[in-house]
C-alpha cells in the first residue's frame, strides 16, 4: 500500500490516542482520587455511571455522544458558538469519543491505587502542615503513580483501537478523520487485503508495546509475579 495511506491513519490514531489519554490522565486521576478518599451521597451511584462506558456497547456510547455535542444539542450549540468548536466529524470528536470510551480504565485503577495508600501517611502529612494539595502531590500521588501508568497505558492500547464511537461521531473522513481501526474496516470492506494486512499488524504491534509496558508497571518490585 502506498505509504502516505499508511502513514495519515497512523499518524491520526496516535493524535486521537494521545488527546484521549492526555485528557483521562487529569480527569480519570480526579476522579479516582475523589471517590477513593470522599465519602457523599450517591457515591456508588457515581461511580457506576463512570464506569459505564466499560461496558455499554461502543454505538450506545457513540450515540450519547452525538445527543451530547450534536450541533442541535445545547453543549453543541454553545461550542459552535462560543468557541466556533464542531465535534461532529472532526478528530477532536475522534478524541472525545476515544476518552469517553476508555476513560474507565484509567478511572477505575487510580481509585483502587489511592485506596492502597495508607490514609496515616497523609494524615502525618496534614499534622506536618501540608495543605490538601500539597498532600496530594507529595504524598498521595507519588505513592499511586504505578497502579494509575499501568491505566493509563491501557487506555492508550485501547483508545488505539477505538472504532464504534469514533465512527458515530466522527465518521470516516480520509485524512481527517480515519483512524486506524477504520481504515481497516474501509479496507476490508473493499477488498484491499494488502492494506488490511499492513494496517492490522502496525496497530497489533503498537498495543502490544504498550502491553507489555505496563505489564512491566504493574510487575512486584521483587521481580515475582
């Protein structure tokens, strides 16, 4: 296959993969934080919520998307005519429905790596006179870090391979917004079995990567299993 048709989807996925990320890296941690060392009302009615996304089928996901930010919707309206911002068959879009999509996985191990953290350590923090914030930062996060990379890369491999939502929402535009599990799909669809090949074998070998670094993460430190 050519390498320009190799490259566009490659490129774009790696683009759409990141911003995903990026995003889930601040808000999946919040999150997580948030439930792990909060105690409200509807806690676990949230929490449920956030993780749903996990297991909703991704055209379900797609489809709430589109009702959320269609140019017919409130927030929709209010991006367009705000900040002059369409989600609607563009990458950004690509990349909201990609950190919808695997927000759960970075949400759900920050929260099981901050409960892991012994609550008396910040509580000698505070005594010693650390704010909130600098408890997290100093205290909290560093001893969570692991458990939320580990997430973090899996929302990556994941969000790689991202097609249902990303197509209901940014469609399959050549150059704009064909990722690569679409162009797979265009490929197939059509008949091009080279271009099938090569585009599945680069995104297998991508997830794998990414795979094997955080099984790396999440390995004791011991070196045992």
């Amino acid at each position: 296959m050519p390498a320009e048709s190799f490259a566009i989807p490659l490129f774009l996925s790696l683009k759409v993969a990141g911003t995903a990320t990026l995003a889930n890296i601040v808000f999946g941690t919040v999150a997580g934080f948030l439930l792990a060392k909060s105690r409200f009302a509807g806690r676990n009615l949230l929490d449920t919520l956030l993780t749903l996304p996990m297991v909703l089928p991704p055209t379900v996901l797609g489809y709430y998307l589109l009702v959320l930010f269609g140019r017919n919707s409130a927030a929709g309206a209010w991006l367009q005519e705000t900040f002059g911002i369409s989600l609607i068959f563009t990458w950004q879009g690509a990349a909201v429905a990609a950190a919808a999509a695997t927000f759960p996985l970075v949400f759900k191990p920050a929260r099981a790596a901050f409960e892991s953290v012994n609550p008396q350590l910040e509580q000698a923090a505070r005594v010693l006179g650390l704010g909130g914030t600098a408890v997290f930062f100093r205290v909290s996060l560093p001893l969570a870090w692991r458990g939320i990379l580990a997430g973090v890369l899996l929302a990556f491999a994941r969000a790689l391979g991202e097609f249902g939502a990303t197509l209901m929402i940014a469609g399959s535009i050549p150059g704009q917004t064909q990722t690569l599990s679409v162009a797979i799909y265009e490929a197939v669809q059509a008949g091009d079995d080279a271009a099938a090949d090569a585009l599945v074998l680069a995104v297998s070998l991508l997830c794998a990567a990414v795979l094997l670094a955080a099984g790396r993460l999440l390995k004791p430190k011991d070196g045992r299993m």
